[in-house]
C-alpha cells in the first residue's frame, strides 16, 4: 500500500459534542429481568450463591417454614427437592434454540411456541392464537414454527398428526406425490379399508392405495421424545391460594426475603468507614440491589396472580376457564407484555382444585352473540359432550357442530376450527364414528 503524501490529502480534526437519550441495560437490570422469569428453586440457588460471596449478608434459615402440604414441618432447602441435574425434552428445546442467531423477536417466539408443546411434540396453538397472545406477529410466529419444525426430534411442534406424516413423507419419501394426497385427503377413506373409493378418485391402482397404506402405517405416530420422565411441572409452588370465608387468600409460601438478614457489624464497619470500606461498598450495593430485586420479582408476581385469579374466579369455583391474554393482563398492569410472559414463566400456583402452572390460566376463546367471553377449552368441552350424546348411527358431521354452537350458544366456530379441537380431544370423525356404530367394532387405526 503506497503511503499518502501531505500534499496529497489534507486532514481535517474537529471535536464534537453530540448528546443522544436511550436507555442502558446494565447487569444489575439484565438480573432483575432475568430473575422475574426463574422458579423458586432457582430463585434460592441464586440466593444461596450471592450470599456464599457477599459477606455483608446471612441466610436466617428457621426451623419451620410452610410446606407443600398444609402443615408445618423441619426446614428443608428448596433445591434439596429437586432431582440433580433432572432434565426434560423441553429443556433441549429451549437450549435449541439458545444456539440459533437469530433477532430476539423470533426467539422470544420459538420459546412461547416451545412452551404451548403438549406431551406428545404437538403444538397446541394455532399460529394465530399464538400472535393473539404474544407480541410478535403472525409472520414472525410462522417464521419461529418453521424452524422448531427443524430441531431434534424432528416434528417437534407440528400442528397434529396429519402435519406429521406429511413432514415424514417431505424427508423420507421426497419423489411421492400419491402419498401426501392420501394423507392430505383420504386418511378416513384408508382407516375404513375404503381402497377402491380412493383408486377411483385418484385413478390409480387399487393395489398401488394398498401399498401406499402399509408406507403410511410405517411412519411414525408422534415425535419421538426422549425419555426424560414424565413431570415437567416445577416442585415448588410460588404461590399457595386458600379459600377462607368465600373468598381466596393468596401467600408466599417461602418468604425469601425474611430470611436473609444484613451482617450488622459489617454493615456498622460500612457506614463508618472503616477498613475495607472500599471493598465493603460494592458488597453493599450489590446486597441492597439483590434484596430490591427479589422485592421488586415478588410485587410482581403477586399483582399478575391477583389479576388472574379475580379473572378465572369462576374457574376456581368450579366453572371453566375464561379467555384471557398476556396483552391483557400487561395493559392492566401498566408493564411491556414481555414481563407478563416472564412473570408466568416456570411459575406454579397451589391451589384448592390442586396444582396449576400461571401460563396455563391464559387461554384462547370467542365473544357470543351477547358479549360473553367462551373460552377455547369450554368449546372443547361442549364438543365432547354433543358427541357423547349424540346417536352415532347419525353422528354429527363438524359443520353440524359448528351450527349447533352458533345456535345453541350464539358462538361463531367454523368447521375448520371444530375439525382441529375434535382431533385435540383424540375424538373420530363423523364417517368413523357411524362405521363404528354400523359395524359393531372399532375401525382400522392407523396409528394407536
């Protein structure tokens, strides 16, 4: 590289002065983020280790303290209850996706999407409700659904069973065009050994469907999940809710914050001066920033549990879920819905029905005619029970079922919807169904 004379370029140096506003997220502020979405577990793990450096603060540990159960016993630690290093096929999910480089809208939706996975690998939000519920938009969440449809094991997050297969068939058997059909189209038609319907409509071989079939039959059912165990649900309740004179009185069933205690002669040390006051000072500050923290996560958690339960109220007294969001609760609250999520995130309320993650208090639903809220699950349940009390010689047909919501309960469901909460409920087809009932016996399954 040839150098540059002086005469060749003349180089001018000016001091500026340029004032701009923003926020800086310091590590104290990435901590307190980061300790909202923690379980109680983890919570005290963290306690534990920054009171094992920070000399200015002790753990008052009493002798009794409230239980899972509702009485008293001797003290345990908290992470004494829970396995070492347990882990779940979810876990792997979300570590997953913590290598991807990607912006955080679309991880934050790859996580949601992770979490809203029932126990077989299915996802059990539409990609619409899931932008309903969160922030990111609908091509945001398609994009994150594409790519956990990428990760170990393959699957993961599929819609349902039908998607599954057809994923299969996409990897494993590329050059088929009558195997996706089948699949897309005429999956009752093979269940009830109705070849010759197929061949027909398809114009092919009846022994070409018949050998397509045993492809299909091959095919895995679900996602293969390792076996990580079965209770994913966190040990610890963070909250424990009791009815008490008709009304419901919410805790906290370890009060964290009453047992850790300041070193008083430390802290005298500190305040005047002494040795070691520089050394004294950042203990300090990171001590009074920890316990400000856990003030501030607690506040919190108590202020989106209230929300929620004055909203399921009738869910806890024995009725069904109402519809309820993240966005919701976030524009009550006066906080970004991002915090919402974080808030309910590994967080499990004890309560007189029993034990319940907070996320699973925010579900889906529809407005009737009148204005009242249905949620998703109801309309489930109201499917289920037309079809239990139906005459499966003349089982009703989806569309039939959509008619009779909008008649009987002024809610607007469209086939399509009713289709997709029937296949949650494992629940046969209409076609099945009156096969069942014609012939005596169960129809071929393809899968169990």
């Amino acid at each position: 590289m040839k150098a540059l004379s002086k005469r060749g370029v003349e180089m001018k140096l000016e001091l500026t002065h340029k004032q701009t506003t923003g926020l800086v997220m310091t590590t104290q502020m990435r901590q307190a983020i980061t300790m909202l979405q923690w379980s109680s577990a983890e919570l005290w793990e963290h306690i534990q280790q920054e009171i094992h450096e920070n000399p200015i603060l002790t753990l008052d540990t009493p002798s009794m303290i409230p239980s899972n159960r509702h009485h008293r016993e001797a003290y345990h630690d908290p992470i004494d209850q829970i396995v070492p290093d347990e882990k779940n096929w979810r876990d792997s999910l979300v570590e997953q996706a913590g290598w991807l480089k990607v912006d955080q809208s679309l991880k934050e939706a790859l996580l949601f999407l992770i979490g809203n996975l029932d126990e077989r690998g299915f996802c059990t939000i539409s990609e619409e409700e899931a932008a309903l519920q969160t922030g990111p938009s609908l091509d945001t969440i398609k994009r994150a659904r594409r790519l956990l449809l990428q990760f170990e094991p393959m699957g993961v997050g599929c819609l349902d069973f039908k998607e599954f297969l057809l994923l299969q068939v996409e990897k494993k058997h590329p050059d088929s065009s009558v195997l996706s059909v089948l699949i897309e189209n005429h999956l009752e038609d093979l269940a009830t050994q109705n070849f010759k319907k197929v061949a027909g409509e398809l114009d092919i071989e009846e022994a070409c469907v018949v050998d397509a079939l045993e492809v299909i039959q091959s095919l895995e059912p679900r996602p293969l999940l390792p076996d990580y165990g079965t209770n994913n649900m966190p040990a610890l309740p963070e909250l424990i809710l009791e009815k008490k004179d008709g009304g419901y009185v919410l805790h906290d069933p370890f009060s964290v914050s009453g047992q850790i205690q300041w070193d008083e002669q430390l802290v005298r040390m500190y305040k005047e001066g002494k040795e070691a006051h520089e050394y004294l000072d950042e203990c300090y500050k990171k001590a009074r920033w920890l316990l400000q923290s856990i003030e501030q996560r607690q506040n919190t958690i108590l202020k989106v549990a209230e929300m929620i339960i004055k909203h399921q109220r009738g869910f806890l007294n024995g009725g069904s879920l109402r519809p309820l969001t993240l966005k919701k609760v976030a524009k009550k609250l006066g906080v970004h819905e991002s915090t919402i999520s974080r808030t309910v995130a590994n967080k499990v309320l004890q309560t007189p029905k029993g034990l319940y993650e907070l996320k699973s208090f925010f579900v889906t639903g529809y407005q009737s005619a009148d204005g009242a809220e249905i949620s998703s699950q109801h309309i489930k349940a109201l499917i289920g029970e037309m079809i239990q009390k139906e005459n499966p010689l003349k089982a009703l047909s989806d569309q039939k079922m959509a008619t009779e919501l909008k008649e009987k309960h002024n809610v607007k469901v469209s086939r399509r919807t009713v289709a997709k909460y029937r296949e949650s409920l494992n629940l046969p087809s209409s076609s099945k169904r009156r096969a069942s009932a014609r012939e005596g016996v169960s129809p071929i399954l393809l899968h169990s």
